[in-house]
C-alpha cells in the first residue's frame, strides 16, 4: 500500500510537468528542423535551377528551340503501353464527331485515327497540349486529356480496324486526280531518292520498318497528308524530332507531295502489318 | 584395333561437333553483329556522352545548335545528328581550305557519315560524340552517304555538303549554313 501510495503520488505532477515541458522542447525541436530542412531545400532548388540556366545558355548562343518535348524513353513507353482500350472507347466519344465513329473521318482534311499507332496518337496529343503542334481546333481538346487518357485513347484507335465498310460515311479511298502520277509516288514510297538524300516512305511509315513516332499511312486521307506534307516543307508544322521530316518534306516538289498524298489517300500505299 | 578406331573416330566426332557449333555460333554472331556491339559498346564503359532519345531536349545537339558554328576562338565547329534515314541537318556548308572539326552523334543506331571522294569518315554512335577535324581543298557540292549499314533506307541516307570559297562563307547567317536553298 505504502509504496504504491509513492509510487503513484509523486508520479502525477513529475509526470505532468515533464510531459509539458518535453512537448514544448520536442515542438520548437521539430519547428526548427523543418524550418531548416525547408530553407536547404530551397537552397538546393534554387541552386540547381540557376546550375541549370546556366548550362543551357552557355550550350545554345541561338535561342533554344524544342522540337517536341516527348523524349521516346522507357519510362514514356511504358505509359503509352498501359493505355486501356475500354476507358479509350468511352473517352472517343468526343472525338467521334470529327473522326468518325469508327475512325474514319467524313472530311478528307481531317485525320483518320483508326490503326494508328500508339506512340504517333499519344506524341501528337502530347504536342497539342504543349502547343508545339498548333491547330485551332486540336490545342484546346486535347488540352482537356491527361496523358494517361490519350494513352487511353491511343490503345482504342490503335485496334480499331482498317476493313472498308460500305455503311460507314467515310471520305477515305478517294481516287486519284491523275492516276499517270502513281509512278511518282511508287518510286519514291519504295525507293525514295538517293540523289536528293529522300528516304524511301515505307522504311520509316511502314510496312517495311517503323521508325517510332512515325505513323502509318496506308489508310489516310488524302487532302490531310497533302496539308501536312505542305505544312512540314514550310516550316508551319515543326514538331518533328531533330529536323526529320521538314528537311524530307523540304526536298520534294509540289507534284511529288500531291503523287504520294493522292496515292495514299486512294488507299493503294503498301498496307498495315501487324505491329 | 577396331575398338581403339572406333574410340578415336568418336572423338573425331565430338570435335567436329564442337567445332561445327562454334563456327555456327560464330557465323551467328557475324550476322547479327550489329545487336550486340552496342551493349558490348556500353558493357566495356563507352556510351557515357549525350542521351539519344533526348538530344532534341538539352545540351549542343538541340536544333538551333546544328551545323558549322563559329567558335570563340575563330575555330569551325559542324555539329551533326546522324538518325534513321536522314542526316541533321541534310545540307551543310562549309569554307574551303579551313579546319573544319565535325561533331557528330546518332539518335538511334551506328551510322557513318563519309564523304565521297575522299578517304574522311566519321561513325556515329548513339550515346557518344565523335569528333575529327577535316579541310577541304576544292570547293563545290559533295554528297555525304552514310556508310554503315543502318536499316530499311539506309541507301537513300544520304547529305550534302557545300564547299564555298572563304569570303563567301562569312557573310552567311548561322540558319544559312545549315541549308542549301
């Protein structure tokens, strides 16, 4: 009884005043460190950021000018590949209206979406978002797209079918004006030219090899490639990684691009294999 | 001496065996040479220099930074990108009888910038920067095929180069020097 009268008697208050005391210590404590931890931080960024201005300055005397700001690494394939097709299904309703229900567009001047690739679909609404690529129409859809959901999106355009179907409103086979160009167009989608440093179109676009972020053609309207075409040589589009397709487009002549647009656009261009 | 024959053509045999697996895997390994000599490449510590995927991003490859570009010192710098099937930029243009030191790296796999007519050549390497200082004696126009197997279109990958004489290099604009309209 008598020791745990003292036991316990003594103990309250000490108990108390230590508990208070601890909590004020341990509180300006804690205050202290985060406020120091915070101020090294920013420090650090601070330090970082201006190690980083400069660099980049001293580097490129030119304005820098970026391309793109999708970089094809592992971690932006593996977002592009977790892509759900069903939530892409839900998603295209908005985008039906211009592309159709089954991804074939009614109007020629604007873009079939189905069979496309997934890393071309995500890097040109990626670009949109970041303005690079710039349409009046496009920026401020696809501004309304996470990443995740043009991924998404990606995946549902990359399985729809590239079948013809007769109950479709689709502008897409559209004859060629001058069938006699076609010769133009096979030599330079088989073997581009050699002379002028003009890759052949399959090597890049398929079906022969895929360069990553080029799509495939075989099934595209025909005014809409000639527009890109046009807008590459000029200049007007540049969201192409290192000069690649500007300095293609920039070589061929006026008939050329109508040739090759028309030829693919006609629905004649070498077809989609399996990726 | 049957049994001795017959245990020494066994061996024989086993040899051959061996030897033929080799030279298979060998002649394999021939063929598909170019898979493995990049990660051998960058197993034995090479590949430290600029990201391939993200040249266009940071650092002296950036777009507004390619082609000749006049040191601090008065030297000539030509910097390049070699990628699947063109050259960036396509179209250089460089002084006659200058030093001209080439910098030149891949975005995707191992080309070789050559230049017609001459013995020069440079392998582009992705994740790495190669450099060589060249001069040019004749001015003209002077093709600049790539000459490492690269893919589908590696007979269409193909530059230009642009020898102009000394006082008419000068006057032209860094954006001049890096196209021949």
């Amino acid at each position: 009884m008598w020791s745990r009268e003292i036991s316990l008697h003594p103990c309250f208050p000490a108990k108390g005043e230590l508990v208070s005391n601890l909590t004020h210590a341990a509180r300006l404590r804690i205050g202290t460190r985060w406020v120091a931890t915070l101020m090294i931080l920013c420090e650090i960024t601070v330090l970082l950021a201006g190690r980083d201005s400069c660099t980049q300055s001293v580097n490129s005397a030119p304005p820098l000018r970026v391309p793109s700001n999708v970089t094809w690494t592992k971690e932006t394939l593996r977002i592009i590949s977790n892509g759900d097709a069903f939530r892409g299904l839900l998603l295209a309703r908005r985008c039906n209206h211009c592309h159709g229900e089954e991804g074939f567009s009614s109007i020629s001047t604007f873009p079939n979406l189905a069979g496309l690739d997934r890393l071309s679909f995500w890097k040109q609404m990626q670009d949109f978002r970041s303005g690079k690529r710039t349409s009046q129409v496009m920026q401020p859809i696809a501004e309304g797209f996470s990443a995740r959901e043009s991924a998404d999106l990606a995946a549902y355009y990359a399985m729809l079918p590239t079948t013809s179907d007769p109950q479709d409103n689709r502008a897409f086979p559209q004859s060629m004006h001058e069938p006699a160009r076609a010769s133009i167009a096979i030599r330079l989608i088989v073997f581009g030219d050699g002379q002028r440093g003009i890759p052949p179109c399959q090597s890049c676009h398929g079906p022969v090899s895929y360069v990553k972020g080029a799509p495939p053609l075989s099934t595209q309207n025909r005014d809409y490639l000639e527009q890109q075409v046009e807008h590459f040589s000029n200049g007007y589009r540049a969201n192409d990684i290192n000069v690649r397709m500007r300095s293609i487009a920039r070589q061929l002549t006026g008939e050329e691009k109508t040739a090759v647009s028309e030829y693919y656009g006609a629905g004649l261009g070498p077809g989609v294999s399996s990726r | 001496m049957s049994l001795s024959t017959a245990t020494r053509s066994a061996g024989m045999k086993k040899i051959g065996i061996a030897a033929a697996v080799t030279l298979l895997a060998l002649v394999l390994l021939s063929i598909r040479y170019y898979t493995v000599d990049l990660p051998i490449y960058h197993f034995l510590g090479g590949g430290e220099g600029p990201d391939p995927p993200a040249l266009h991003l940071r650092g002296e490859f950036v777009e507004s930074n390619l082609g000749a570009a006049e040191g601090p010192s008065g030297s000539l710098t030509v910097r390049m990108i070699a990628q699947q099937f063109v050259f960036a930029p396509q179209c250089i243009v460089v002084p006659a009888n200058v030093p001209v030191t080439f910098r030149i790296t891949s975005a995707d796999v191992v080309h070789m910038l050559s230049f017609v007519g001459t013995d020069y050549g440079l392998k582009a390497v992705p994740g790495e920067v190669t450099e060589a200082t060249f001069t040019f004696a004749t001015t003209g126009t002077f093709k600049m095929p790539c000459h490492e197997f690269c893919g589908a279109g590696h007979d269409a990958m193909r530059g230009q180069l642009n020898v102009v004489p000394r006082d008419q290099f000068a006057p032209l604009l860094p954006s001049e020097r890096r196209t021949c309209e």
